[in-house]
C-alpha cells in the first residue's frame, strides 16, 4: 500500500471514529466526502495536504479549524513525523525522513511492473472510437480521437480494467452509394472515357488513388461488363481499398483495434429485430408512412424517424441495433469517443436504450472537440496536396508521429486544441515531446558513459544517500506515477499523463545539473544511478501510454 493510500485510510478512520465517538453526528443520509491528497508546492507545507476538514464542515455541521483538530489528534501512523494545521482547516502532514527512501525501495525492486496496476476484475468495458466513414482518408479530427481513444485504452489497461477496444466501420447507407459512384467515374476517365464526376461525388485525390490502384490490379476488367456490375465492383472495390488504407494510417499511428464491427452486418435482420421490440414496447408509433421513436418521452426535444416513408432506415435506426448489440455482448459500460457535433445525439440513442430496457446509464459519451493548425502564426485549413481537409498522414509526414500524438494529448479532449506546426518540429526544449524525449535519451547516455568507466550500479544501492532537494523532488514524483494513472482512467484524462511526463523531465533535468554521477563516491553514484534508472523506467511507460516512443539517443 502506498503512502497516500495510508494517509486517506487513516483520515476516514479518524473521521469515522469521531463519528462513533459523539464528537461528530452524521446525518444518516449524508457521506463523508472523498479525501484529496495533494503535494503542496513548497516544502514548507508538509509532504502531502488536504483539505478535508472544510470538504466535511457541510456534513459534520462544525467549524472546519475544529474538524482538523480532531483528526490531527486521532491520527496515529509511525510514518508521520508531524502534522500541522494552516489556514481555515488545510491538514498538511510531513513525514518521517526513512518513508520516502521505503517508498522508493519498493518501486525500484518492482522493477519494469511499477506502472501496472492490479487486475480490477471489472466487467470488460468497451471503448468505441474513430469509426470514421470508409469514404476518404482520415482527417486531423479523426487523428484527435485516434490518439486519444488508444491512449484512454493504454491507460485503463494500465489501471488494471477489461478493456475492449471496437472501430465501428459506416460501410452501408448513402455514403457508401457515393464511394461507389465515385470510383467509377474516375476508374471510367483514367482508362479514356468522357466522363464527367457526378454532382454529389466524393472529388478528393484519394478517390484517383483508389481508382489507380484498382487499375494497377485488374486493368480494364470492368470496362466491359454491364454497368451494374462495374458498379457493385466499384463499391466492393473502392470499399475494401479506403478501408485498407483507413488501417494502415491507423497503424502507422499506432492505434489498434480488439474488434472490427460492420454496419452492414446489421442490415435488415438486427435493424428489424430492434424496430419490433421498440413497437412491443409502444415506443414506436407511425406518422406519415414513416416510422418514429418517442424519443421524447426519454428526455430528446422531439421525436426522430427510425425508419423512412420508403422503408430505408435511418442512420438512427442503424444505431439502435448496433447499441443493441453492444449491450446484449454483455459490456459492463460502455465508452464512445464523438465528435463535438453530436452533443445533441446523445438523447436520442439513450432514449432507445432505455425503451429496448437497458440500462442507458451504462453508455457514456465523451465528446472530441475541432483542431487547429497554425504555420507561422498563421492558421492552416487546407491540404497542400489536394486542397481538401489536412489528412492525418500529411501531419505525420510533417512532424512525425511521437509529435503529433504528444500534442494532440496535451490538452483535455472537452478542449479546442491549436496544434503549433512550427513548435512541433523544433529539435529544442522548446517543444515538450523532444524535451521529455531528451530526458530518456540522455538518461541512457549517462549509463553508457558509467558503463565504460566501470561505474555500477549495486543490486541494493542505499538510496538513504539521496538527500539532495533534487532527488528527494524526483523520488516524489515517481511515487505519484501509480496514483497519477489511476487518476487519468477514472477521469479518461490522458492530459495527465502527458503533462506528468513534461514534469518529471523538467526535475530529472535539474536533478542532472544539481547531482553529478561520475566522479562521486562509489555508493552515492549506484544510489543516483538506481534513481535515474527508475526515472528512465517511468519516462519510457508514461510515453507507451500515449503511444509515444522513448528514444536511447537523440
């Protein structure tokens, strides 16, 4: 057990004791708020503060400078040294000198395992992300939600939760029609024939790619067949290529998918299914020769079609069966990623949950917002090459791929993120991927100097030699890396993780110019050297979580 996780059983227990003790009433319909540890920001302040004598002044009735008094005197743990109270209740404790040195024993002996947290054993919890139409190659939007889903997956995985990670492929309805149309107007012009793009075609190179690529396989071959088939190839086709293509970015990003699950697979049996089971229920009602739900019934501003006036059902509808399905796999949540624009989709597709008899608060939106690129100061909204959307494989080409997903992550997804390009690219401290990315460099450079000078690190260094204010501050912050994960899973925040990366760099940073390695006695050097191999260790885990490499040399 950690050190904060004994601080908080010890708070709740003292609180609980006053409460069996008369000190304290607590109302039978009142709880006891959740104790937040925080490292205050000088030393003066202690090692750890909380706040929650004034977060439990509501439910005690009583003065939160009194609340901490009692539980600074019912708390009794060998590992404090002292515990004072500021301000209007602040509990700051300050513990003995040999914890940290404890503490940090612990993890260096748990070796390449600090990081992985105990199997939770929860019910498995599905994450849905991108699923971005097979149309077109994916975007800088798409690329957002890519790193950010994979790093949420990395995250909870490392938390010790199930997770399942699913791409919901749109491979039927209107779009698909306008692929396929597409495709074969420029399969038909690249082999000579007048013809000119449809109105409503995709107009994207991407779309001359795949026609040139199913030329490269079977040349002319459907030139000279009937017009159906040449279109339902086309479809097939286009189809199979867009979505290979879709994978290999994502590949190339480093995001990887559990499960692959086709919307066609839902036409019309599950649609169908979905739709009688809405009418047992009386949640269904026809208007118009159309079919519609009673979405607002469940909360949705008005009613929505499930099904056309020409029995084509809607995109909606599609969603209920495939909601359906997830639910019935038997997920104990589930977690979509969506764009910002579908705020107001929520409703509707919570509203069939609940009428199919689910229960609606299991499924949990978290909502993408837009990015911005900016060169020069100046905001990007073009592709060079095809003056369409900045697909995601141009922005890798450009800054590569530890960049972009490091800044897609840096702020939370509820956030407008503006992407510096120029920053990006910088090979300076300037730009916080290379920064962190140098500490880990310069980490392995400092163990092939020590190795060719014979310097070693003991099996069991005496990490007590650590007093410098720069180690004790790094040893600190390794402690938090467990609690850091933990925190970044229960609130799907992999801005956590990126920012904790940026923070012990910059203290492994000044730990290099404060403590020297080579040229200090021998057990201090394997001390700092057993320190710098955690942090290495910490560096390289945190920078996987965010799909993001740790190179040895830079």
């Amino acid at each position: 057990m950690q050190i904060k996780d004994i601080l908080e059983k010890a708070i709740i227990d003292a609180a609980q004791s006053a409460v069996s003790d008369g000190i304290f009433n607590l109302a039978d319909t009142d709880k006891l708020p959740d104790v937040l540890l925080e490292v205050p920001p000088k030393k003066e302040f202690g090692d750890f503060a909380t706040n929650f004598a004034m977060q439990s002044a509501r439910v005690f009735h009583n003065n939160p400078r009194k609340i901490a008094e009692e539980l600074k005197n019912r708390i009794k743990l060998e590992q404090i040294e002292k515990i004072e109270i500021a301000g209007a209740g602040f509990l700051n404790f300050y513990l003995k000198p040999t914890v940290i040195y404890d503490t940090f024993e612990k993890i260096f002996n748990a070796g390449d395992n600090y990081g992985q947290l105990p199997n939770k054993n929860n019910e498995t919890i599905q994450i849905e992300y991108v699923s971005a139409n097979p149309t077109g190659l994916l975007h800088i939007g798409h690329g957002r939600g890519a790193a950010a889903g994979s790093a949420i997956v990395n995250i909870m995985h490392a938390a010790g939760y199930n997770i399942e990670a699913e791409y919901y492929i749109n491979d039927a309805g209107n779009q698909m029609d306008k692929l396929t149309i597409s495709v074969n107007a420029r399969y038909l012009q690249l082999l000579g024939q007048d013809v000119e793009m449809p109105e409503e075609a995709y107009i994207g190179e991407d779309i001359i790619d795949t026609a040139k690529r199913i030329i490269e396989r079977d040349g002319d071959k459907y030139l000279h067949v009937s017009e159906e088939k040449r279109l339902n190839a086309m479809r097939e086709l286009g189809y199979q290529d867009k979505l290979s293509e879709l994978k290999k970015d994502l590949k190339a990003f480093r995001v990887e998918f559990d499960n692959w699950f086709s919307e066609r697979t839902l036409h019309p049996n599950a649609i169908n299914e979905a739709i009688e089971v809405l009418k047992k229920s009386g949640t269904i009602y026809e208007h118009e020769g159309a079919l519609w739900l009673k979405s607002t019934e469940y909360g949705d501003d008005k009613d929505r079609v499930v099904i056309r006036e020409n029995g084509e059902p809607t995109y909606l509808a599609a969603d209920i069966a495939y909601h359906k399905n997830k639910f019935e796999r038997g997920f104990g949540e589930l977690i979509n990623i969506w764009g910002a624009d579908h705020h107001g989709y929520v409703a509707r597709v919570k509203a069939a949950m609940t009428a199919l008899g689910f229960n609606a608060d299991k499924l949990k939106i978290l909502f993408l917002q837009m990015v911005a690129l900016y060169r020069s100061g100046e905001l990007v909204k073009m592709s060079k090459r095809s003056g369409n959307a900045i697909p995601l494989r141009e922005l890798m080409e450009e800054v590569g791929t530890d960049a972009a997903r490091f800044f897609f992550l840096m702020r939370s997804m509820e956030s407008q993120l503006d992407f510096d390009l120029d920053l990006a690219k910088k090979k300076s401290s300037d730009n916080p991927v290379y920064y962190v990315q140098y500490a880990h460099a310069r980490i392995c450079s400092i163990f092939r100097q020590t190795a060719e000078m014979n310097i070693k690190m003991e099996d069991k260094p005496n990490f007590s030699l650590l007093t410098h204010p720069s180690e004790i501050d790094l040893i600190n912050k390794i402690a938090d890396y467990e609690e850091e994960i933990e925190r970044a899973a229960r609130e799907y925040a992999p801005q956590r993780i990126t920012r904790y990366t940026q923070e012990i760099a910059a203290l492994f940073h000044a730990f290099y110019r404060d403590c020297r390695i080579i040229g200090v006695e021998s057990q201090l050097a394997s001390a700092r050297l057993g320190l710098i191999k955690v942090t290495a260790h910490v560096i390289e885990h945190a920078l996987g979580l965010l799909g993001v490499s740790a190179p040895k040399s830079m």
